[in-house]
C-alpha cells in the first residue's frame, strides 16, 4: 500500500507534465511585447487564462495554448507593456474635480478670466464657483488678486486653487464667508497674504491658509462623487493605468472615501488597482499611524490595499514654502523655508511608523526637506533594525548634489512625476527664478538619481497634473513642453531613456507600492494587467510619444479600454 502511494506520488508530476495544457481565455500574438523582466525582455506573444500571464514567447510556442474558446488577438506588431501604475496620485480629488473649472490649460490672466466666466455662466445653479490649475506664472508678481476674481465671479463665492495645490485664490464674497479680514491671524502652516498698504488681504492664500475657505466649499453628495469616481477610473484605463498609489487620506476622507471604492469593487466596476495612504501631521503623527495599522489589518490585499502614511516635510517652491538649505535666491530677504516639522520630531514619526511596519511617504521638495527625509529614514533604519521598508521621498524637486546617492544607500525611492518638471514659463520664470540657476540645474534631477543607483517610480500627482501617462513619457524623455520648447530640452542631462521611463511606471511604480510580484511586467503567474499602444514608442522618435493613443487596456485579461479602431 505504502509503496503504491509512493509510486503514484512519484508518477504524477510525470502524468502531469504529458497532460495537454488548458487552453489560454486570450492569446495576443504576433506583438512587440516589452516585457519589463529582465531575464525575458521582449516576446511575441501572450497567453492569459483565468486573469493570469501563462505564457509569455514565441508566436509558434504559443500556438498550442489556442483551444475552441480562446478569443484570439492579432497585434500585428503593435508594442504591448504592462499596465501602467501612477505611483502617487490623489484619486478622489481628481474624480472631484472633474467637474470643476480646469485651470490647466491657461496661462495668462485674460485667458484664466475667461475661461471661470464662462464656467460660471453656464452653471448659474452652483452656490458655489470652484475650480483648479492655475500656475504662478499667469499673475504680475506670481500671485492672484481677490479682484482679478470679482472681475468674473462677483455674485458668488469663488476659489480656484493653485495646480499645486499649495496657494488658493478666493474672491471677496468667499474672503467673507470664510470671515477672513485684516484683523486675522495666520494660522499654523499657512499665510494669509495681506496687501503691504493697506493691510487687506488679496485674496491669495498660501499653504493651510487656503483650508480656511476650502473647508467651506461644499462637497458632491456620496452618489455624484461616486459617479465622478467611475468617470476617473474610466479616464485612467484610457491612459493605460491599471494601477494607482493614492497620496495621503485625512482620517475623515478615509471615512468619506472608503465607502466609494468599495461599493465601486463591489459592483465590479473598481477598475483600476489601488493602494492608499493616511495622512500623518506634526501636531498629532499618532492618529494618522493609528488608522493606517487599522487599515492595514482590513486591506492587506487585493484591489483595495492600505499600507502607509504620508507626511508634509515642506511646501511647494513657487510660494516660498519649500524647505531650502540656503535663502531664496530672488529675494534672500524671505529667508530659506520653514520645514513642518523639526528634525527630531519627524525623526520619532518616521521611526513610529516604521516600527508598526508601515511605508512612509515624505512629500519633500526643497533640498532641505528632502535631506530631513533622507536622514529621518536613515535614523528609523538604525534605530528599528533591517527591514523591507520602501520608504519614499515624494517630488524630490530640488535636491544637493550630495544627497543624490542616499536614495541607492538606503533604498528609498524617489516618487517623481515628469510632468512637474514641464519646461513652461511658470517653470522658468518662478520656479527657477526663486531658487537661481545653480539649484535650479540639478532640478528634478532624474538621471542623477538613476545614476546614483536609486529606484525612480513616476507618476503624475493628478489632479495637480493630467494623468495622462504620455504627457509624462514624453516630458521624461525630452524635457520639453508640448510645443516642442526650449529646442534642446530643459537640462537635457537629466533626461531619461524611453526604456527607463516605462520602468518607472511600471515595474518601478509596483515595487515601491510592494507589488512587483504580482504586476509591473508581464511574466508568467502575474495578473494580466497589459496594454496595446498604437505606436512603438520605444523605436520611434520622442515626438511621437504625444500622439501614441492605447488601443486596449486589460485588467486581469478583461478590457477595461478598447479603442473603437481595434479590429
Ligand atoms: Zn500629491
């Protein structure tokens, strides 16, 4: 008995090898397939049965796989890649947003004008007039006036905030309603910019200033916003993403949101992956740690994945509230920055968070801030012990020279998204203008990071930019705008490679959100989360990149996109 049990065991890896393979539910064949894994970089063709990669080779080797059900798809060598995953982004905000005034495509004063106006005008209804996208850049001085506003909206509240997200610009009415006037303080991490003369404020309101009208401005009802949500995630197959890490959820978002995305995978319509954040502050770190290891114990996989908390180290550089090594260089008189936190309590954060085996994520974009980060990890480290921690430096805009190699030494990733770096006139007249040409050329600063060893993962921080993945290639590959400015690229040196820039939204991007062995490249055992694009962009020139559309876009082998030419 024992030696026939002994026998069969011996004989079924045998039985089973001999058996004919299941046959594959999709078969994509006849591709450029760029695989993102190294020990396999370019295929012909893949097979996917139950939402799994199970083959991944040659056309002919793939031919015994097609069995009377399998739904076969003839790439005719378009290029297909894994899905891609924007590694830090604020998804609710840009479902919000949706239907908001969009800001982002003007950049005068005249044209931003116009453009609320007719917003306005066309929804008389709305209490309120809201909107995003602005850039310093459009405003004589780099800031908005409460009057510029009234000029377009003067019958009702209105606040448009900054493409950053850092500065607001509110009309009279909202300075009312919000009760802001002369007489108020500042509160604690923002600015209530007042006219020099006069005292009055002007209508711009910079970092947690802008909360003192934004707190007022009514949110969708859970049923619109759910609606919004199912737009955003059908915006976000149409690009290509499969996956998003969401940067940073108040504990009452967390109670707001939730229920959303999970009624959306509920109802099977949750059709991007996703993996989120609560926020940590400085005044009370604790309660952010506290429900994110809450969260984490609820979400530890799946579509829905809590596994971090975000901290603010520092602001934004166009609004003087990045945290920089040395005064501004437009005018030093503004002093230098003031980070969030002092070192040795963003020190005891980060090693709490660490120790209850969270990732932590720094927004950090001034050299100063992103050295806080760096040394805060490096303190955790020593402190906590070696562990598979991740941690992240969020934007890394501005970064020393001599920091560079700290992201490889501590393997932490820099979370970067290209398209901030936008070579546009809000870029080179205040962003390189306050911090001067010696800092502002080792801006965003990629190559030098790759260089040094370090985990790129991109993304596009929407709604603060557009999501659309090509925008951010393209910006990555020729640091160029749109239009094709300045000529050569802006510090072209610190460009990267095509190949490079599709690792860091892809296998990059899961990597720093622990999902590398599940999605991120197309092997065999990982969930076919896979695109088809309309152009080879990895032989053709960068320009090319504007106009490459996705032609499908399959979640778990299932088309969440299917470009209406796809035969
Ligand atoms: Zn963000």
């Amino acid at each position: 008995m024992r030696s026939a049990l002994l026998a069969l065991l011996l004989l079924t890896p045998l039985v089973a090898a001999s058996a004919p393979e299941p046959s594959a539910d999709l078969l994509l064949t006849g591709g450029r397939v760029w695989t993102a894994d190294p020990s396999r970089p370019w295929a012909e063709a893949v097979a996917v049965r139950d939402g799994r990669v199970v083959f991944v080779g040659r056309d002919a080797k793939a031919a015994r796989l097609k069995g009377p059900k399998t739904h076969v798809l003839a790439l005719r060598g378009r290029l297909v890649t894994p899905g891609f995953e924007d590694a830090h982004m604020h998804l609710m905000s840009g479902a919000r947003n949706l239907e908001r005034v969009d800001l982002t495509e003007d950049t005068t004063l005249p044209a931003l004008q116009e453009r609320i106006r007719e917003f306005a005008q066309a929804n008389p209804g709305s209490p309120w007039v809201v909107g995003r996208g602005w850039v310093y850049g459009s405003f004589p001085g780099g800031l908005p006036t409460r009057e510029q506003l009234d000029a377009v909206v003067p019958d009702r509240p209105a606040y448009m905030d900054c493409y950053d997200g850092h500065t607001g610009w509110a009309n009279s009415k909202a300075l009312a309603l919000a009760g802001i006037t002369r007489d108020t303080k500042d509160p604690q991490n923002g600015t209530i910019v007042k006219d020099a003369k006069t005292g009055e404020p002007t209508g711009a309101l910079k970092e947690a200033a802008g909360s003192l009208v934004e707190d007022l401005i009514p949110e969708p009802a859970a049923d619109r916003h759910y609606a919004l949500l199912l737009q955003a995630l059908a915006l976000l197959n149409r690009t290509g993403i499969t996956a998003v890490q969401d940067a940073g959820w108040t504990p009452e978002e967390v109670a707001r949101f939730l229920p959303l995305l999970e009624r959306a995978r509920a109802e099977g319509k949750l059709t991007v992956r996703t993996r989120l954040t609560v926020d940590i502050s400085p005044d009370d770190p604790a309660t952010g740690i506290a429900e994110a290891v809450r969260l984490r114990e609820r979400y530890r996989e799946g579509e829905i994945v809590f596994g971090g908390v975000k901290g603010y180290v520092d602001g934004v550089i166009e609004s003087h509230t990045a945290a920089m090594l040395a005064p501004w260089s437009d005018d030093p008189a503004l002093g230098r920055g003031t980070p969030r936190w002092e070192q040795a309590a963003l020190d005891r954060a980060v090693a709490a968070a660490d120790k209850a085996g969270l990732q932590v994520w720094l927004h950090s974009i001034g050299d100063r801030a992103i050295r806080m980060a760096l040394d805060a990890y490096a303190a955790a480290a020593k402190q906590n012990g070696p562990r598979d921690r991740r941690d992240r430096v969020e934007h890394v805009e501005a970064i020393d020279a001599a920091d560079a190699p700290r992201f490889a030494a501590l393997g932490v990733v820099a979370s970067m998204q290209p398209l901030h770096a936008n070579p546009d006139q809000n870029n080179e007249e205040v962003w390189s203008r306050n911090i001067g040409p010696e800092r502002a050329g080792r801006g965003f600063a990629w190559r030098l990071i790759e260089q040094g060893g370090g985990r790129l993962a991109f993304g596009s921080d929407w709604p603060v930019v557009t999501p659309d993945v090509f925008r951010g290639l393209y910006c990555a590959v020729t640091r160029k705008t749109r239009e094709g400015k300045p000529a050569g690229g802006w510090l072209p040196r610190l460009a990267v490679s095509v190949e490079n820039a599709l690792r860091h939204y892809t296998i990059d991007a899961a990597w720093a959100g622990f999902g590398e062995k599940e999605r991120g490249s197309i092997r065999v055992g990982n969930r076919a989360d896979l695109v088809v694009l309309s152009r080879n962009i990895l032989a053709a020139p960068p320009e090319e990149i504007l106009q490459t559309r996705v032609l499908l876009t399959l979640l778990e082998g299932k088309p969440v996109w299917r470009d209406p030419s796809l035969q």
